[in-house]
C-alpha cells in the first residue's frame, strides 16, 4: 500500500488529534490542530486512507513542514 505523509503548513503547538491510528480518513478530514498566532489551524488529510501512525503527540512544538501522520491508501 502506498504511504502518504501528511506535513504541518505552519510552526505551532499540537492542541488537539481528533483521530487516531487506525482510523479511516477521506481527503480533507482533519487530523491534527496547530495552534499559531493565537488560531487553531487544521492539519488536513491530503487522500483518502487509513491512518498508519500519528508521529506526534499533545503540546508538542512543530516546525512548518514536519510529518504529522502517515496515511496508508
């Protein structure tokens, strides 16, 4: 199956993961929260899938284009 690794467009802090490993994703779902300049900005799926591994966690600090998830399609 091929991979898809979603990244973060912008530097923040992880406040929410509303899914987990395991579940399904269609394009456009959200997967993570990144709170930047005081909003939270959804990190997006980008196929549709299943989620093989969150690679973060809550309150973690990102920098603009880390891997959030892998997603299998």
């Amino acid at each position: 199956m091929p991979e898809i690794k979603i990244v973060s467009d912008v530097a923040g802090r992880v406040c929410a993961l509303p899914l987990n490993a395991g579940d399904a994703v269609a394009d456009g779902d959200e997967i993570a929260f990144v709170e930047a300049m005081k909003m939270e900005i959804p990190v997006n799926a980008t196929a549709d899938g299943k989620i093989k591994s969150i690679l973060v966690k809550l309150d973690d600090v990102l920098t603009e284009g880390q891997v959030v998830a892998i997603i299998e399609t």
